[in-house]
C-alpha cells in the first residue's frame, strides 16, 4: 500500500486509482503483471505483456486472464493505473467483436431479462419479495438520507433484517444498480446510462446523505460515475462497515455474545482503493464480537476476487467455467487454512462463493456475511442455512438453465442504450 490512510484521505485516494492509463508515467517495468495475485507473471513476461498492452497488440494472458481488481494500479510504483489500460483495451475489443452471447445472462440492467439475479428473485420467498417491494416504493424519503442496497443485497435481503439497521431508509430495485461491473468491464458508453439514470433517481428522492450497503457501490458512486455524468452531490457518502463501526464506537450497538468462530476474510475488490484503514474495519468489528481472524496470502491489496472476476474479460464473457475455476482456486486456499468459515462483507463474494461450492467435489466450507455474524452477536435470529442455500442453488440452476446452451453460441450482441426511466422487474414485485 502507498502508506497509511485515514478516512478522510479515501476519495481522493481511491479517484486515483479509478483513472485512466497514464502512458506517461508508465515505464515499462511490469511489476504490475509480475505481482499480480492472479497472473503473477515472470518478470520478461511482464514486461513483454505490458508493452503490448500499450501497442494495442494481442496479449498472452493480460486482456485474457485479467480479473480486474485493480491491485496493479497499487504496485506501480509510478501510480501509471495500469488496469485503465486493460479497460481501455477490453472497450475496443468490445466495440469492435461485441461480446458473446452467452455474457447477456450477467447483464443486470434493463431489459436483459432474464438474468442471474432476476431468476433469483423470482424464486425468493414470498417475505423476502415483501421486503423488495418496500424498496421499490418511489415516495418521498421521510429523512434525509438514503440506503442504498445495491444489485447483490437485493438477491439476499435477509441480510438486512436486522436491529442493527434500523432507521436506514432502503430504497433500490435491479433496475438503479450502479454498474459496477460495466466499470470494471470498460463499457464506457453504457456507465454513462447508468449515471444519467441514477441522477434522476437521486433528483426524485432527493437525499442529502448515502449510505451503501456495499464498498464497489460505495466507491463506484462516490468516485467513479461522476466522470461519467453523474451530477447529484450528497453531503456524505459512506459504506454501511464505516456505519456500523461508528454505531459500535458510539456503544449503540450492544454485544451480548461472543462469536467464538475462526474466520478468513474474503476482502472486497474495492476495499483497498480505500487503504489500510478502511480495510481494517471488517477485522475491528470480527474482533470486537470475538471472532478469530487468520489471514490467508491473498488479503488486502494483495486479494484476488472472489471468483466473478474471471468472467470479465471479453474473451471470457462470463464464461461459467472460468468464473467457476476462480472461485475454486479462492475456496481451496481458504480451506489450507483451516478455519470454521469464509466471512465475507460483500453480498457479491457470498454469490459467488457460496454457489460456486455446489460445483464442487469434498465438504463446502461455510461461508458468512458479516451482518450474520454481527446478528449473532447481538442475541439476533440466524438467517436460516436453508435460505441461503435454496439461494445458491437458484444462483447454479440459471446458469445451468440459461447461460449453459449458448456456451457453443458465435453469436454477439451489446448491451444497448440503458432508458433513464426503466419499468420495475416484474416477476418479484
């Protein structure tokens, strides 16, 4: 990390580190590719790799195998943001072949029904569609801040069932995701969708704060759409870590057990564009209810993505075996260890890792959102393992329903104009 930083340093540094390419400063050393905890490749191959990427040249493995996590935008030691180049070349790919069809499936955004969150809704049951609902309302706010959900809290709402949250006003349906992943894909054009969509939404509502149930939406809106034409200024931006530590330091969130489980952490892609500090407050919390952390080689800066990642290339379009070989190389790691579970803080990583565990061979490792473990803690209901699991399971049965037969498919497609005004997914409210 380029040393340590206080919460009041987290925009400019994390702006930083979502801009794009600086030839300039690039100076062709490949430590970006040669540290890379998904590629890590040897020195020559680097340095080879990186000058092709900058030539606009076909790649051995960077445009292939890249997970877009932006760790080498922190090992360049000339802050060049070498994963801007991956984007920028994965847009022009993108532009010129089109993606192939089998990556509509991932698409969340309107109308690219159905997707792999949408099938998911559609079999929740019935409380958790309630809960939806309430989200959906377009009234007024009755405060003045807004919680944001974000497209992978909306696949489990349960999360957010809880004391702990109380007084948060949650608002948000599939159609208001931010576009994380069309970031992180380097869709240019249609992040501009989503930034005009988003800032009418913003304009109706009409919070001054935001709170976001996720660090990518967190990050995403606070630092990245507003290049891309998002106008709407909120007094604060926060993630609901940054709130529940200050509850806890405040004393308005009362322990009464402590969670005596072992634990690894799977971090957030986005969680060390906000440094160390920020990083440090999923332990501080485990820590405080009694949970032991290990850590395991692929944490913090040096984390690897919990398994989406490896469908972003256009090459990959969301290929699910590539996604799948991904996350078994994470969960693998994660049971070297020897811990009770994997604990996550990203609803995404829980996707992915606890349905990717279906597709695989030996005993599925627990894995735990840290709002369940703070539920524990408090002398809350557990979510019930069933839900969870009928929740990955959902999550396996689309894929295998409806990205499976297009795997052979040379057909392509784009992901179209985004409509500022997208009609409410129907199936689940």
């Amino acid at each position: 990390m380029r040393g340590f930083l206080t919460l009041s340093d987290i925009t400019p540094f994390a702006a930083s580190l979502t801009k794009p390419f600086d030839e300039e400063r690039c100076t062709r050393c490949g430590k970006c590719l040669a540290e890379c905890p998904v590629m890590g490749l040897p020195h020559e191959e680097a340095v080879a790799e990186i000058e092709r990427l900058i030539k606009g040249e076909r790649t051995r493995r960077a445009l292939e195998d890249c997970q877009s996590c932006f760790s080498c935008n922190l090992y360049c030691p000339e802050g060049a943001n070498p994963a801007g180049l991956v984007l920028q070349r994965w847009n022009e790919q993108y532009r010129r072949d089109g993606l192939k069809s089998r990556g509509e499936y991932f698409m969340t955004l309107h109308p690219h029904y159905p997707n792999f969150r949408s099938y998911v809704l559609d079999r929740m049951p019935e409380a958790s569609k309630d809960v939806l609902r309430r989200w959906a309302d377009a009234s007024p706010l009755k405060g003045d801040t807004l919680t944001y959900p974000g497209c992978n809290v909306i696949t489990f709402p349960e999360l957010t069932q809880t004391n702990l949250l109380d007084g948060l006003e949650i608002r948000g349906r599939l159609e208001y995701c931010c576009g994380e992943t069309l970031f992180r894909t380097g869709y240019v054009d249609e992040l501009r969708g989503v930034a005009a969509r988003l800032d009418k939404w913003f304009n109706a509502l009409h919070p001054q704060h935001l709170v976001v149930l996720c660090t990518a939406g967190t990050n995403v809106i606070k630092n990245v759409l507003p290049r891309y034409g998002l106008t709407y200024k909120f007094k604060s931006v926060k993630s609901y870590i940054q709130y529940i530590w200050e509850k806890m330091e405040r004393g308005e969130i009362h322990i009464k057990q402590d969670v005596k489980l072992k634990v690894s952490i799977q971090d957030s892609c986005y969680a060390k564009m906000f440094g160390d500090e920020y990083m440090n407050l999923p332990r501080k919390i485990l820590e405080r209810i009694g949970v032991q952390v290990v850590e395991t080689d692929a944490v913090r800066e040096n984390m690897r993505c919990c398994g989406i990642g490896g469908g972003f290339s256009v090459d990959s379009a969301y290929h699910p075996l590539k996604i799948q070989k991904s996350v078994s190389r994470n969960v693998k790691a994660f049971k070297r260890l020897g811990v009770d579970a994997i604990c996550v803080y990203c609803a995404g990583c829980l996707q992915m890792l606890g349905a990717g565990q279906k597709l695989m061979l030996g005993r599925p490792m627990r894995v735990v959102h840290i709002l369940e473990l703070l539920r524990e803690a408090a002398g809350e209901p557990p979510i019930p393992e069933k839900v969870k699991d009928d929740r990955f399971k959902a999550f396996v049965n689309g894929v295998l329903r409806h990205q499976f037969p297009k795997l052979l498919s040379k057909k392509t497609f784009r992901v179209g104009d985004i409509p500022e005004d997208p009609p409410a997914y129907g199936k689940a409210f």
